[in-house]
C-alpha cells in the first residue's frame, strides 16, 4: 500500500521511527485484518471516555501514513444533564486540537426506550448507531469505528451467557459487520485491553472524561464489569480476557459453518413472504434437530429485522409454539409476534388495525399502498378467463360510477361465483386456507352495498359475464414488487 509523505515541518514527521508497540498493533489490525484502505474515509465514534480518545490518536496518527479521512462523530444521550453536554463541548474541544470538525447528534435515550419497551442500554445502542450510519451516509464514509475493547468482549460474552443466548450471542462482538450495505463497523481495538488504553494515554497526556454511567450498579453490563469479572480474575482465571477469546473465536468458526447450513435450509423452509413477516413450513422444520431449529429461528429473526440476538427462553417458546394449538400467539418483542397457523408458524411485524380503503371511477387507473389498479371497458375478443387471478371480467352494465377498494372487515359477505347463496368472507378465507399472515393483504372491490370482488380470489356471482353481456369491464391489480 502506497503511504503518504508526511511533511518535514509536521509535529507527527518522526512518529513512524518512534511507533509505540500499541499503534503498530493497532495499524497491523487495520490494515491486515479490517482491510482498510489507503483513502478510506472513516467516521470514528468518540465518547470522550479513555477508550475512544486513545481511537481517534491513533488513527489520527495512521491518517498521515494512509491518508484516511477522519470524521469524529459524537452522540449526547441526554442521561446525565450537564454532565452529559459538558462531555459534548469536551470531545469538540479534542477534536479541535486535531484540527478535526466534530459532528454531533442528540437523543433523548429514556423518551426512546418508554415508548419501546427497551432497556436504558437497548435504546442507547440503537439511537447511537443510527446517528452513526445517518453521519455516514451524509458524508460518503464506507467506515464507522468504534473503540470496543477486549474488555467489551469479555462482558458482553458473560451478558448473552446470563441471558441464555445462542450460539450466535455468544461470538461475542464481531471484529467486523456491515451497518448498512454502503457501510461497514470496525472495532480497531476488539483485541486490546482497557488497561493498554489507559497505559498509553497516561504515557501519552491524553485527556478524557468518565462517563459516570459506567459506575452506575443498575445495569446489567456494569454489575458484570464491577462484581463479576473481577471475582473470576481474583479468584479463577486472570487471563480471563484471553480464554474468553479464544472460546469467542471457536465459536465463530462454528457459527460461520452453522449460517452456513441454516442459509441452505432458509429457501426450503420459508414460505409466504411479505414486507411484514414469513412463515415457516412446519412440516419440515419438526424433522429438524432441536438445536438446528433453535439456529434457525434465530437466524430468521435477526436477518429479517435487524434485532439482537434472541433470549433462549424466547427460541424455546417458538419452538414450542409448532406444537400448540392452531391460532396460538406468542410476542416475540413489542413489535414482532409468532402465530401457529395449521402447517406453518407464522412471524411478522404487529400492524395497527388501520383499514386501507381508496375510492375509485369505473373506468380509472391508480396507484394504492405500493400497488396498480386499473379498471377499463374492454371488447368481448379481449376477455381472457384465467389469464391471472389478478385479473377479472365484470359485467359492465351491472357495475356502479363509483367503486370502493378496502381491506376486508368481519362480517363482510358474498356469493362467490359458483355457488348458491351468501358466505361470510372471513368463512371463504378460511375454506381456501388463505394463512393469518395473508388474511392482512386481503383487499375487497365494493359497490359499498355488495362486494363485488374478493380481490386474487373470487368474484361475487351475481357481477359475472354471461350469454347476456354486452360491455366488459376488466379490472386489474399489479401488486408491488417483495
């Protein structure tokens, strides 16, 4: 890789004849192991807290060898009031010794985690990262760095442990993974310890501020960092950090062969796919092994919504649920739920029961949630039955001006064609195994007095072509594009 020249008058010109042992490994990482560029463009994540502040000089110090662009981005979570905004204005102020415009971005993380059912640490994370990929895409970076540590590591493997994650928790934090498809996280300092940081910013005269969470007991991760992790090094195992590392890296490989397989399993298994949810055929997901099952689940979960790994207490409801009553429900989080529907185990998103209804002209052409619908008189040596099931020939004399596209409701009934006498549409659906997840998509064309259309399925008899028909109305829905 091409480095660049650092001018002789610049402060940093002999630091590559006096690299400490820490930048070397820090600058090996990089380049060797996250594959980062000669002119990459990085947002770096700066808290103000020791392990961020050692990031940002050390990869401020790499920029004049490899001329990467810096970007510090810091978020306020508004936790610790004042506290909070001086750590602000304190990070600004380092960034502005380095010649480096700060970006910064607020949130109010408690408002955040009320009204999501999240933890205090939940929220943050989620509010942090997506500042960061906002920060990202608006200033073309392919890179946001975090100063994750070994230390990270170690707490966030015994916190999955606790909470009786997978296989996939228990990797622990990747070195590597993409936030967005344009953007990639890297953990510059994944394999070093806190006490190294502290080492060299002590050695170094870099300030930094404390972040006084980190000495709060309420949360699970600092009761882990305080007590636990402690007790194992006095009492057990010194070299925690390191074995836990080690285990993390097994388990990776493991996990990669795992996804490996479960992707292969992925296209045979789901069925019923829509922007909310999927279902799984539960025909062969009960052949599997329980513990491949449990991978699978979570694989599905995490994949399709970007959350955080499951709870095995959760994986084990789920599977439990394939053996439950038909019609059973169970919430996977505030916003996802599960539901046995006769052979499939359905998950999708929890939709407010708002009614999708747009009114329409006889003959019309528009768009409806994504979809096309047209409606135009055509001749009779145009009338194709069974072209598709989105497509249906209407009597066009029997047809009002105005015409009602909705959701269905309960209650709603019909004569479908073919048949003698009214039927429940709801008792229809049912009857033609349309599944719960493909219940919500059902919509209905209506003269708002009589359903004329059970759209993709049926038309009402009494709105059929006959021998008697003199002018046709085709009507057509073009569904948006999964």
């Amino acid at each position: 890789m091409k480095k660049k020249k650092i001018a002789d008058e610049h402060p940093l010109k002999d630091f590559e004849l006096n690299k400490s042992q820490l930048l070397k490994k820090v600058e090996n990482y990089l380049i060797n192991e996250l594959f980062v560029e000669n002119g990459d463009k990085l947002v770096i994540a700066v808290s103000g807290g020791v392990d961020s502040i050692v990031l940002l000089n050390l990869i401020y110090q790499l920029s004049f060898i490899y001329n990467f662009k810096i970007i510090p981005a810091h978020f306020n979570h508004k936790l610790r009031g004042k506290r909070a905004d001086d750590d602000e204005k304190f990070v600004k102020s380092i960034c502005n010794d380095y010649k480096l415009k700060c970006i910064s971005g607020k949130g109010d993380v408690r408002q955040y985690a009320g009204k999501n059912s999240l933890s205090i640490e939940h929220a943050a994370r989620v509010l942090r990262y997506n500042f960061l990929e906002r920060v990202a895409h608006e200033n073309n970076c392919s890179l946001v760095a975090t100063a994750h540590t070994l230390d990270d590591m170690t707490e966030t493997f015994f916190l999955n442990l606790l909470r009786g994650s997978g296989i996939t928790g228990l990797c622990g934090i990747p070195k590597k993974r993409l936030l967005t498809k344009k953007v990639s996280l890297i953990r510059p300092l994944i394999n070093i310890t806190k006490d190294e940081l502290k080492s060299y910013a002590n050695k170094k005269g870099l300030k930094w501020s404390e972040d006084e969470s980190n000495k709060l007991m309420n949360f699970t991760r600092n009761k882990i960092r305080k007590k636990l992790i402690p007790l194992i090094r006095e009492d057990f195992e010194p070299g925690i950090n390191e074995k836990i590392q080690r285990t993390t890296s097994l388990l990776s490989g493991a996990e990669r062969y795992i996804k490996d397989y479960v992707a292969e399993l992925t296209e045979k298994i789901i069925t019923n796919r829509t922007s909310d949810g999927f279902a799984i055929k539960l025909g062969l997901f009960n052949s599997l092994d329980d513990f491949i099952q449990g991978e699978l689940i979570e694989h599905l979960i995490t994949t399709k919504y970007h959350q955080s790994p499951l709870t095995m207490a959760n994986i084990e409801r789920l599977k439990d649920l394939s053996e439950s009553k038909i019609g059973t429900i169970v919430d996977i989080s505030k916003d996802l739920f599960a539901l046995k529907d006769r052979n499939k185990l359905i998950i999708s998103k929890k939709r407010k029961n708002a009614q999708r209804r747009i009114e329409l002209k006889k003959e019309d052409e528009t768009e409806f949630t994504g979809m096309k619908i047209i409606l135009k008189e055509v001749k009779k040596k145009d009338v194709i039955f069974n072209q598709s099931v989105n497509i249906e020939y209407l009597d066009y004399d029997l047809i009002p001006q105005r015409l009602i596209l909705r959701s269905w409701e309960k209650g709603d009934v019909f004569n479908p064609l073919g048949m003698k006498g009214k039927m429940k549409v709801s008792d229809f659906l049912i009857n033609n195994k349309v599944s719960i997840l493909d219940k919500k998509e059902i919509l209905l064309l209506s003269t708002g007095k009589d359903i004329v259309w059970v759209c993709g399925m049926r038309i009402d008899d009494k709105y059929k072509v006959t021998n008697q028909t003199l002018r046709y109305l085709k009507v057509e829905i073009i569904p948006k594009v999964q």
